[in-house]
C-alpha cells in the first residue's frame, strides 16, 4: 500500500522488538491530545508498549519499508485497546488499513473506547461502521477523561 509520502506501507505482526518504535507512535499521536494530562514518562510508556507487544494482545503495526513503524493497533479480548498513526501519517488510510486487519482477525465484534473530545477517531470510527454504546464520565479510564464506548458488530 503506498501511504502518499513516496513509501510502501506493509501492515504486519507486530515483533517483540517493535516495543520502542511502537511506544514512538504512541507518544507522538498522544501528544497532538492536548486535552490529555501527561500521566508517564516516556521510559514508562515504552515499557507499558513493550509489555502490550510482547505478549496478551493481538498486534499489528504499519511500516514503511524497510522500519519505520507509522502505526500500530492492539486487540485483547475483542476490544481495540489502542489505534494510533503517527499525526504527519493520519488521513492517509494507514488507520483503516489497520482496522480492517482487526476486523478480519475478530469478525465476530469488536469494541473500543474512544476519548469524547476526540472528534476526529469518532467521526473514522462511526465510518467504519462502530456505533456509539455507551458514554462514561472517564472515572473507568487512567486519563479520568470522558470516554465512548463503541462497538462494532461483525460480519
């Protein structure tokens, strides 16, 4: 897939090594969500995703050849824990490519949690064909930040 940069993007497994390049990603989108308060240090955020990629959950990471990860979504349990693109990368389908993997990996339903004062994954969500199923008032989250729970209900 190109990613309209010039680069060939490959969606793949995400490898035990990935931890850091896959916290990267992780940190810069999180940082363009300036309603987030900053809970962790980097070096906390790269072992959290470290953990997260090597073992407990489904992974998948978007690369362009031949290593720079650019994206990365993790499953458990039928729930999308994390989808994140790197913010220069956003919009250029690499998301949807990723979704759609964990879609064909979970056909039978998926949730997810999704900030309420991030309009811009809401609206990719709801296209994608998640509904809204619940709104919380964010005490269920580390954030403490007002949260949707949507669910996609399968093929």
């Amino acid at each position: 897939m190109g990613d309209g940069g010039g680069g060939v993007v490959v969606i793949r497994s995400a490898r035990v090594g990935d931890g850091p390049a896959v916290a990267s990603v992780f940190a810069s989108a999180r940082a363009e969500m300036t309603y987030l308060p900053v809970l962790h240090t980097a070096e906390e955020q790269v072992a959290f995703i470290s953990a997260c990629v090597a073992g407990g959950s489904w992974v998948e990471v978007a690369e362009v050849v031949p290593d720079q990860v650019v994206g990365f979504c993790a499953v458990r349990d039928g729930s999308v824990d994390h989808l994140y693109v790197t913010p220069e990368r956003q919009g250029s389908g690499i998301g949807r490519a990723l979704l759609n993997r964990a879609m064909a990996a979970y056909p039978l339903g998926l949730s997810l949690r999704v900030f309420e004062l991030n309009d811009r994954a809401r609206s990719f969500y709801f296209r994608e064909g998640f509904v809204e199923w619940e709104r919380t008032d964010g005490s269920g989250n580390e954030e403490q930040v007002p949260d949707i729970v949507m669910w996609w209900h399968g093929r």
